[in-house]
C-alpha cells in the first residue's frame, strides 16, 4: 500500500522499525505538524524515545503543551547545541537519530555536524532522502591497538605508523603493523621484517611477482623493522567505511602473530573496519579548511585521542592558517593533545659525499625544503629532483635526465618507486637509497611525540 504522507524510503523505515529513536525537530515548523508527523512515524512501528529541539522561534507557541504531553522534549537553552546533543546521545539509550528539521535552523553545514556527533557514537542517522552509517569497525583484535587515520591522502600515515613502530620498540614493546591499500595483495601478506633483511632486490623480487612493490606494508616493513601485514581494500565512504578489503582477515592475523601491539593504519580518509583502543587522527595542514572542519571531516576529528597536524610550515600552510587551524581545534577537542608537525628526509643508507638525484611523490612546495635540509644535513650534492612518482610518462623523463651524473637514486617507497624508479637507477649503475620523512615536532619539544606516544600506549594498558 502506497503511504502517501511519510516520505522516508524503504531502507530507512526498516532500519528505523522498533528502534529508540531520537528525533530532531525546530521552531521553524508548527508544533501540530510535527505532532502529526510523529504518529505517523509511530504507526510505522518506530520508537520515539526524545525529541531534541535544535532552535528556530516563528511556530514555537505552545510546543510543550503541544508535544510535551505525550514526548520528552529537550531544550539546548544557551548550552552549546553540538555538546547538548552529545550529551543527549550518551545520557538517553538512544539507537538512532532521524532529522525532522530544516533550513534555516539547520544549514548543511550544522547538519554534517549533527550526523557526525551521531556517527561518532555509532547511531545512524537518517534524514528525508539521506541516511549517513557509522563506519564498520569490528571487534577483531585481541591485542591492546590503535589506528592512525586521516582527513585526506598524502598526509603522512604511513610515515607516522613508522615513527610510532620505533618509539615503541624503544621501549621493548613489539608492535604488528597492518596496513589496508589501494594496492595491497589478494590475501593478506605478513612481512615479518624483524626476522630479515629487506633491500632493493627484495623489493624487485616482489615486483616481478606481480606484486605492488611500494605498497605501505613494505614501506613500514623496511623503515620500522617490525612485522607488517599488507591488505588491501576498494572504495571509501564519508564517514570512512572501504566497500570492499580484506583487512578482517589481516588483523585476524595479527592475533596470532608474536607482538604486544597492533597499529592498524588507514588508507586516505578511509579507516581500517576494525575496532581499537584508540585512534589518531592525521590532519594535513595544507589541505582546504573545509576538507578538515566540513563535511566528514568533523567526525575524524571527534574520535581522536591525539591529533597530529603535518605539514605545518610555509608554502603549505601559512602561519595565519595554521593558528585558524589550531583555533578550531581547540573549540571542537579542547581536551586533546594536538601536535604541529613537519617532515624532514631521513635516508636510510649513507649519501654522505655522493651525487644525488632525490625521486619523491610529494608536491611541488616541498621540493626546496627537502633539497637544502638534504644539501644542508648529510653532506651529498644533489643532482636533480622530481615528484613525478605517481606520473609515470614524466617520471621516465626525469630519470633518463637525472640519473645520468648520480651516483644515488634516493627515492620514497611509493606509486612507480621500485618497478620504475630503482629498476632504471640498477640498469644505469647507480645506487639505490630509500627516504623516509620523519615527523619532527615544530611548537614544542620533539620528545613531546615520544610522551604522546607513550601515553596512549599506557592508557590502554
């Protein structure tokens, strides 16, 4: 039987039955029609536990008399609207959330706010044509775990998921990365670094197996010296669900792996469907103020229990976006560390005196800090620089350019890294060194990464 008064799709009213739901509602509708609105719902088989009322005044009169009777109705008053909700979520046992309001109580804005707040307790949250899912994130792990995610791709996750390999294994514990890519391998890959050695010819052996030789778990594998899993995963929703990966499989490996610590890393936005302890939350500073503060963007900083800000320097980001940056921050986690970072190039093998032709996959704006801390801190003489790693027609010109007068290839492990960059640095006879970026703290002391670090470790525990 066609209903012709409830809008809402198929989907949402069979996800809504016999659920508690909490409705949002404002000012800007009359108090009968939201009424009427509500029995409708009700004769759906769905369970009005609250109505939260967001604001708006032109039909307010007589809103308790009206709906007060029969619902519990709850007022923000001056309360901040974003942590009124909140507390709303986790006082009352709610299931869902269902938005009756609109324009111009509730722009777009304010509304991705509300779905995120809603998602970061994992209620979905459901509108007149849209219906927003908290990410799948299962209860897999049996070790003490956290996950790095992010707000964008190129952003540092993987150079993160090192440094926080290392700092904990300097404190005898032993951590099992498991990485999720674009590229990763049909099953998941256990690399089990702290029992071999990996060099350039591992990683051509990989790639002539087919393999994606400069996927993140052999980055991690050959800068952390720690046992990596390699999955990989398609697709990314916004508030970070893969369509489809084998990253269960891979953490249902790490079970069973020796170690003490699972770091699950993200891919992009995109965050492992596994759940843990904790998350850290990557956010490139040079990314457009909207990507990290709109949208999802929002939800990723929510659940964060340390947020670490890249790239946090000119040309990519300048000193007053960085302080809006900080400001925002400070309004949404006041109670969160946040620490500025930049990168710097750390070579794994000695370029002392050599000529140098440096191949990366980072910006253009990078290029001139990268080659003077390079010049400036290990001695070499660079020869030449590109950032075409994921550009293969240029990087093929660049290399015949640039290796001719070099004695070493260094190179970051990525996109064409290994099966493009290493193999023609081999066929020209010229060395290969691998670059990894360190993070280095910019306001503050570098060993405040390390506590940072540490305390997470010591809160799970």
């Amino acid at each position: 039987m066609i209903n012709n008064k409830l809008h809402l799709n198929q989907y949402s009213l069979d996800n809504l039955k016999n659920k508690n739901t909490l409705c949002l509602i404002d000012g800007e509708h009359y108090p009968p029609v939201i009424k009427s609105a509500l029995k409708e719902l009700e004769s759906r088989e769905i369970q009005i536990d609250s109505l939260f009322m967001l604001g708006g005044t032109e039909k307010i009169s007589g809103l308790n008399k009206i709906l007060g009777e029969d619902y519990h109705l709850i007022l923000h008053a001056n309360q901040n609207i974003i942590n009124k909700f909140e507390n709303t979520l986790q006082e009352r046992k709610i299931e869902a959330v269902l938005d009756l309001s609109d324009e111009p109580v509730v722009d777009y804005r304010n509304r991705f706010r509300l779905a995120s707040c809603s998602i970061k307790y994992s209620l979905p949250y459901f509108g007149g044509d849209f219906t927003f899912q908290p990410p799948e994130r299962k209860p897999v792990l049996k070790k003490p775990s956290l996950s790095i995610i992010g707000t964008g791709k190129r952003i540092g996750k993987t150079a993160l998921g090192v440094t926080i390999s290392r700092i904990l294994q300097n404190k005898g514990i032993k951590p099992t990365i498991v990485c999720m890519g674009r590229g990763g391998p049909p099953e998941p890959e256990v690399v089990p670094a702290d029992q071999m050695e990996i060099d350039t010819n591992t990683l051509f052996k990989v790639a002539e197996q087919g393999q994606h030789a400069a996927s993140d778990y052999w980055e991690d594998a050959l800068f952390s010296g720690t046992k990596t899993i390699g999955c990989h995963r398609c697709g990314g929703g916004m508030t970070g669900n893969p369509v489809y990966s084998n990253v269960i499989k891979g953490a249902q490996k790490a079970n069973e792996l020796e170690g003490d610590f699972v770091i699950m890393e993200g891919s992009g936005p995109t965050f492992p469907p596994v759940s843990t302890d904790k998350n850290i939350t990557l956010i490139g500073a040079n990314q457009p103020l909207w990507k990290i503060f709109d949208y999802f963007g929002i939800y990723r900083i929510m659940v964060a229990d340390l947020i670490i800000i890249t790239l946090s320097e000119p040309p990519m980001a300048e000193k007053k976006k960085l302080n809006q940056i900080e400001q925002k921050l400070s309004e949404l986690k006041p109670d969160t560390k946040k620490l500025f970072t930049v990168f710097r190039p750390a070579p794994r093998g000695n370029i002392s005196g050599k000529k140098v032709f440096v191949a990366t996959a980072a910006s253009n704006n990078t290029q001139n800090l990268m080659v003077n801390y390079l010049q400036n801190n290990y001695d070499c003489q660079l020869q030449g620089y590109t950032n075409n790693l994921s550009d293969r027609q240029k990087l093929s010109r660049d290399l015949e350019n640039g290796l001719k007068n070099s004695d070493v290839l260094l190179t970051e492990i990525k996109a064409a890294s290994i099966d493009m960059a290493a193999k023609k640095a081999k066929e020209m006879g010229v060395e290969v060194t691998f670059l990894h970026n360190e993070p280095k703290i910019i306001k503050g002391q570098q060993s405040e990464l390390k506590k940072a670090i540490l305390s997470i470790y010591n809160n799970i525990k």
